[in-house]
C-alpha cells in the first residue's frame, strides 16, 4: 500500500491532500508551521509508505528533514512544469496541492534534481563567505574616504602601516568613533572568513572532485567547491558543455526571427555565485593557462572587454565539467586537445576541414 500526499507549501502553512491507493480514501489538511507538533505528528500517522511531492517554490530544509527522519520519500516538482499542466484556470491552495497529487497519482510528476545536504551546506557557507567579504570591503571602503577626509595619501587600507597611520591623523571626534568601531568590527570579520575558510578547506580536501579541479590553474577551493557541490554528478547531463553552460546560466539569450539571427546577453538562469567564482578564476587563468589566454586575447581585440571575459569563464567552465566528466586533470584535458589539434594539422586540410 503506497500513499500518496501532494503538498501546496507555503513559509507559514501548507495544505495537504492524501489518497490512499488502496482504498481510494482523500482528505484535505490544512497546517500551520507555529504548530510543529501537529505537523509531525501527521505525516507520523501515515509510517514510511507515504510519497510526497510539492513544488520547488520555497525553501524548505526543516520539513525536509522531517520527511527523512520519518522515512517518507519527498519528490520536488518543476513549478512551471506543474502549472503548465493544470487542467482548471482557477488557483487556490487547495486546487493546486490536489494537482501536484493528480501527478503522482498518474506518475506525470515533473520531478527534478536535488542537490544532497551536505552539498547544499557547503553552498550555504561559501555565500555566507561572500557575504563577509563584501561586508568587509565595505569597511575598509569607508575607512578609506575617512583617510582621504584628512588628507592621508592613497595605500591600502589593510596594511598595518596605513592603519597606524590613520590613527595618529588629526581625526573629528565623529571620525575618530567610526575609525575605532571599523577597526573593532574588522577584526570580527577576518576571524570569521579564517574560520569559515578552514572549514571549507578541511570539505575540499576530503573530496577528490575538488582536488582534481583545482589541477587548473586558477581555479582554487572555494570555486571548486561551488562548482563540485552546484553540478554534483555532471553524468546526468546528456550533453556536457551545453547543458552545463545553461544549467549554471552562462547561455547566450537568443532573439532571432526569421532569417535574423541575433544572439544577446547571457541569460544569467543559473545560480549566481558559481557564475562569479568562475568569472574570478577565468581572469587568473588567463595569466598561465596556454588555451585560455590566446583565447581572451583573440577575443578582446574584437569585443567589449567585458564579453570576452564572460566568454572566457564559460570557456573555463566547460573545461571544468569535462574534467569531471572524464575524471582528469588539466594538464590531461589540455595534453587531448593538443594532440586533437596536431592531428588536424597534420591532416592536411580534407582532415582540417572535417
């Protein structure tokens, strides 16, 4: 006997519709989250042969969590796919967890990839990183317009030469109780990225996906990371490069019509951080890595300095995805696209042209 609940999932509340496949026996639940208790306490009542399914339209970690600890199956649901299949125009909470279970009942769930949660923990962390690190420039920023407000020459601000320096110029008593509490406050924040970056640092060296990305040059652990945990396993994908390069949103807009072709922007469809690790990396990689760097070239004569480095990282991106597709390090990656070309060459021009 299998049950089957389709899940209408909100921040605050859920609505829930059950069907019982063996008796045809349906109900309607509403639940309010402020009650954890009652939550649990009815998905306990239905054991382990219970399969839920709601839309991938909010996050949801705690009931996740509940759901394994009870030994149910949750599937998560395309939301447009969803919607795109819903026979009434009409759209209310109980109208729409009836459809998710109208799906799982007729096996048309649009169910998609999940990320593990340990996987999503370690995204979890890097942004959090990021988000320090950005704090933490905005501080030496206004320490910065600070030191300019009292005529310090332009140095970098993290230096313990430039602080003490600040601290003995002829300073408000305003600007001087922003310059201590900035100081203060920077010390917080360096100990937390130390902190973080050990912790990050200890995940990437137990993962050999990790390390084998990081053969790259420029490519250190916390791109790694991102990219690892955000693709996860990359034989999922039919077609590598192409799908990789949408998946993560470094796919070209298209707007063509007719016999126009006119491709834009990329559609940025992906999740942001990796896109920014990777933009960062490219334009490390550019300094030492052969294939990169005559490519940025070659583009950057012909295009804003911008597209050509968007091209790069996508370019570094690709490169990446074969790597893990393929398990092998850079220097085998660039070794096969050497000898690939010397083929070519070697040819003559019926083989170049192939």
């Amino acid at each position: 006997m299998t049950l089957y609940i389709g899940v209408d999932f909100h921040p605050h509340q859920q609505t829930a519709v059950w069907c019982d496949t063996e008796t045809g026996e349906t109900e309607t639940v509403q639940l309010f989250h402020k009650n954890p208790d009652e939550v649990r306490k009815f998905y306990a009542s239905f054991g382990e042969a219970a399969v839920v399914g709601m839309e991938a339209s909010s996050k949801a970690l705690w009931f996740e969590r509940l759901l394994e600890s009870l030994g149910q199956e949750l599937r998560i649901g395309d939301p447009y796919q969803i919607r795109k299949m819903a026979v009434s125009r009409h759209k209310n909470d109980s109208i729409d967890a009836n459809h998710i279970l109208s799906l799982l009942l007729d096996g048309r769930f649009p169910a998609i990839w999940r990320r593990s949660p340990e996987q999503n923990e370690i995204l979890d962390m890097l942004r959090f990183r990021v988000k320090i690190v950005g704090q933490r420039t905005a501080a030496y920023n206004r320490l910065q317009s600070i030191a300019h407000s009292c005529g310090l020459p332009k140095g970098k601000m993290s230096t313990l030469v430039f602080q003490e320096a600040l601290k003995a110029s002829d300073l408000t008593e305003g600007e001087r109780f922003q310059m201590e509490h900035l100081f203060e406050l920077l010390g917080s924040q360096n100990e937390r990225i130390d902190a973080i970056g050990k912790w990050l640092d200890e995940k990437a060296g137990r993962d050999p996906k990790v390390q084998l990305l990081m053969t790259q040059f420029g490519v250190g652990t916390f791109t790694a990371l991102a990219v690892v945990n955000t693709l996860g396993d990359v034989t999922r994908f039919d077609r590598v490069p192409a799908q990789v390069t949408n998946f993560i949103g470094y796919d070209s807009r298209e707007g063509s019509s007719g016999a126009r072709t006119r491709y834009g922007a990329i559609t940025k469809a992906g999740p942001p951080l990796v896109r920014y690790l990777v933009g960062q990396a490219a334009m490390v990689a550019v300094r030492k890595d052969p294939g990169l760097k005559a490519f940025h070239k070659r583009l950057s004569k012909r295009k804003h300095p911008a597209v050509a480095k968007t091209a790069t990282a996508r370019k570094l991106l690709v490169k990446l995805s074969i790597m893990l597709r393929d398990n092998i390090s850079a220097q085998e990656f660039d070794r096969r696209g050497s000898a690939v070309g010397d083929a070519r060459r070697s040819a003559g021009p019926e083989m170049a042209d192939a």
